[in-house]
C-alpha cells in the first residue's frame, strides 16, 4: 500500500463528502424548490463555474483514461479523432444555449424530459427518454465506475472490484447528499484539480524523457505507424467525421450535458462561457490524449494500455504529488458520475413517478425519493461494473452514440422547427434507439469505418423529418410557448407536468 499516495487521495474524497454535507444544509434553507435546487442549482451559475462543471461533467474517464489508453495502442489518429471533443461546449450552449434556457424557465423545466414533454405532449415520448436514460447513462457510468477502480487499482494494488467498491462509494455518497448545487461546486473544485494535475503531469513528463521532440523521434524510429494515418487504428477520414460527429457535435444530444443549458444565470454568463469553453476543451482533449502514443516509448509493453497514464504518474511523482496529480483523471472520472447520477434520478423521480404515479407529491416526498433513487441507482451501477471491460473507451463510445441517436433529433428540431410533432418525437426516439441497439448487437462492422451512431442518427433525423410532415401539426398553445413572449399560468403548468 503506497500510503503517501493514498492519504491525498483519500483526503481529497473527504473534503468533497464534505461539501456535498454543506449544501445538503443548503436544500434544507432554500427558498425555491427542491427540484429547482437539487437538479439545477437554482439556475444561478456563473460563467466560471459553469465551464468548470461543462468540462468536468464532459472530461471523463475517456479523457483521462480510455484516450490516452487507446491511443497507446493505435497512435495519433485517435488523438485527432477525438479532438471533435473541444467544440462540445460550444454546441451545447451556442446552439441549444439561450433557446434551451428561456424555455426551461417559462414551464419551470429540471430535466430534458420536462422540454420533451412540454413541446410534445406526449407519455411515449416520457418513456422513451426514460428508456434511454436508463440504458445508455447507466453503460456510461459503468465505464465511469471502471475508470475510477482502474486509479486506485494502480494507486494501492487492490483488486479492482475492491476498487469499485472504495470509489463509488464516495461519488454516490455526495451526489444523493448535496444535490446538483454540491455537484457544481464539486465540479467547478474537480476542474481546476484537472487543470493542475494536467500541468504537472507534463511537467513530469518533460522532465522524465526530455521533451516531446525527443520522445517522437525515438518513436518514430521504433514505431513509425503510430505517427501516420491510417495507422493501427484504420483511422480513416470516414473515422474521423465519424468521431468529430460523436464528441463534437451530437454531444447537444446528451442529457447530462445539456442539462447545463438550464442552470446558468444569464445571457452574459452563456456566452462568456462558450468562449471559455472552447479554450479549455482544446487543451484537455489534445494534452491528455497525446500522451498515450508517447508512453510507448517508455512503457513498451504494459499490461493494460488504460493503466498507462497512471502507472506513469506513480512511477514518476514522489508519494505525496502523485497524489494530487491522480486526483485529476479521479476528478474527471467522479464529476461526469455525479452529474449523470443526477440526470438518472431525475428520470425516475421527476419525469416517471412525479408524472404519472403521484402528481400531487410534496416537496418533502420528492426530496426523500430523490436521495433514495439517486443512491439506488448508483449502487446499481457499481454492481454491474464489478465485471471490468476490455477498453474504457468503447463503452463510453456506446453510451454516447446511443444517447445521441435518441435525443438529438428530438431536441434541435422541438426547439427550432415549429412543424416537429409528438409522432415525428416519438418515431424519430423509437427508430435511434432500436436501429443503434440492432447495429451495436447484430452487426457491428456493416458500415465499415463509420460508427453506428451515423446510420442510426439518419435513421433518426429521417423519421423526425417524414413522420412530422405528415401528422397533424402542433396545437397553437404549444407554439405560443415555444415561440411566443407569454409565461404560462400555474394552471398551465400542473397541465405540463402531468
């Protein structure tokens, strides 16, 4: 047990159950709701928090772990393909962003699935979003979860199961108990201990090999295929768009990160954030995973590529430093978790039970499920990920694409075309969701190079396109809300949450 590594760490997981302790105070003294403070934070994030919390909920155990793992393995053409991450922040707040923010505040929305149902009207649509809520967040918090167990697996030489156990402990712990305002904070404290532990993780690097030009010589002596296109990967130009499509892009799709879209405080703050945003992602996506091609040259043959980046930081960082600088990739890996956890709950609680099985529940009734549901779930999820997987990497790819084929169509066209109606929603959900599973399961190369979410996402947009066109259009009430300057009555309201 390296105990000068362990203390830091085990320091920094007390000090955020510690912060989750303090705003659970806070819900109890709130002066809104509790869903509005427990799910978005009382929608009163600044620019600065809010970047830290986009990056910390979208730098996750891919980032840290899983790029860097499999760039080890494949070379610089996952490190381009995944650089489609740095405009993620950029879609979600400047395409969805003001649109997004003004409509979840007329009908007083905490979740996607408030949007969805307000512009759709309908149960089906509710229960799909729940589906997929359920199926892909829960596969990207198991690569999460692993990602997690991999730190301390490599930090204390436990087993990993022992390692899920320790880590999701934590993470679950102070997302039931604080809420999404102790996941802000947390994330906002997370993201400047990435930024550090990032600077000082190249900082040992150069210091160890002797700068990267060094390193890239060596490997293009000994490795030459890591530093070209194609490469050992197949990284061909279709991967490329195919991947600059899942990070980038289609990320407005995913409801752990859009739900940002409903917190911040205003339109100042969005578009400082969105500058902000861009310039962060680039740095973390390109730093992080250009260091697994050069760990080639000094770990040739490591056992589990994923483990490359912490064995490097215990080999190099002196007990205590190591600590801190494994605090970053643990970071990542515990701010993506908690804000899932949250979007999770809130399926279930706020959009299944509040909905359809007591509308009239209380505010105490619907704090008390949403601690138990928030920590349900992540004991659920830790139970699957005893079993590890083969790359951390491609289970987040999964969970992604299949968000994404689900909940982007539905999304961009609800709030920017009038003409979407609830069965263009509903066809276009149903279609992402079976032709993504089908391909993923069935048949999984059909497409050659290009990932199944491209296929599944057409399928998607199609449906949406086809089906609203020819359906009936929707009622001049819900475009009044959509489009028009009215706020809707309280009456109006209860009639959009049930």
């Amino acid at each position: 047990m390296k105990w000068g590594i362990i203390i830091p760490i085990i320091i920094y997981l007390i000090a955020m159950f510690l912060v989750g302790a303090y705003f659970h105070r806070y819900l109890k003294d709130r002066r809104g709701t509790f869903q509005e403070s427990f799910f978005v934070g009382d929608r009163s994030l600044g620019p600065v928090v809010l970047v830290l919390t986009m990056l910390a909920s979208s730098v996750s155990a891919g980032t840290f772990i899983g790029a860097p793992g499999l760039a080890y393995d494949v070379g610089f053409g996952w490190v381009l393909a995944v650089m489609g991450q740095a405009t993620a922040g950029i879609c979600m707040l400047g395409i969805l962003g003001k649109k997004f923010a003004i409509i979840a505040r007329k009908i007083k929305a905490v979740t996607m699935t408030d949007l969805f149902f307000a512009r759709y009207r309908s149960r089906a649509v509710v229960i799909g979003t729940a589906l997929g809520i359920v199926i892909f967040i829960g596969a990207y918090m198991v690569a999460q979860f692993a990602g997690g167990a991999l730190i301390v697996q490599s930090v204390t030489g436990l087993p990993y199961q022992a390692g899920i156990l320790i880590f999701a402990g934590g993470v679950v712990g102070y997302t039931a108990y604080g809420g999404f305002r102790a996941v802000a904070i947390t994330d906002a404290i997370q993201g400047i201990v990435m930024i550090l532990g990032g600077v000082l993780l190249w900082i040992g690097f150069m210091a160890t090999t002797g700068g990267f030009s060094a390193v890239m010589d060596q490997l293009a002596t000994q490795q030459p295929e890591l530093l070209t296109l194609p490469g050992p990967g197949n990284i061909t130009p279709t991967v490329l768009f195919s991947y600059f499509l899942l990070f980038g892009i289609a990320a407005i799709g995913l409801p752990h990160a859009a739900n940002r879209g409903m917190t911040y405080r205003d339109s100042r703050t969005m578009h400082q954030a969105v500058m902000m945003s861009a310039i962060v992602m680039v740095l973390f996506t390109f730093f992080f995973a250009t260091l697994g091609p050069a760990m080639r040259v000094i770990y040739p043959n490591i056992e589990s590529s994923d483990l490359v980046l912490p064995r490097f930081i215990v080999d190099t960082f002196p007990g205590w430093l190591a600590g801190i600088v494994l605090a970053a990739p643990l970071s990542a890996v515990m701010s993506t978790v908690s804000s899932m956890l949250l979007v999770a709950s809130g399926a279930v609680v706020k959009d299944i039970y509040l909905n359809y099985v007591n509308p009239e529940a209380s505010d105490r009734r619907i704090s008390s499920l949403s601690y138990v549901a928030t920590l349900v779930i992540g004991v659920a999820v830790m139970l699957v990920a005893l079993t590890p997987p083969d790359y951390v990497q491609f289970v987040v790819v999964f969970a992604l694409g299949g968000l994404q084929s689900m909940f982007v169509a539905p999304t961009v066209f609800g709030l920017f075309w009038k003409r979407a109606t609830k069965w263009g929603a509903i066809a276009s959900m149903y279609l992402g969701l079976v032709s993504y599973l089908v391909l993923e399961i069935f048949f999984p190369d059909l497409f050659g190079d290009i990932v199944n979410l491209v296929p599944a996402l057409t399928l998607s947009i199609v449906a949406m396109v086809v089906v609203s066109l020819l359906t009936p259009k929707p009622s001049q009430d819900i475009i009044r809300l959509f489009w028009g300057k009215s706020v809707p009555s309280d009456r109006q309201e209860v009639t959009l949450q049930r």
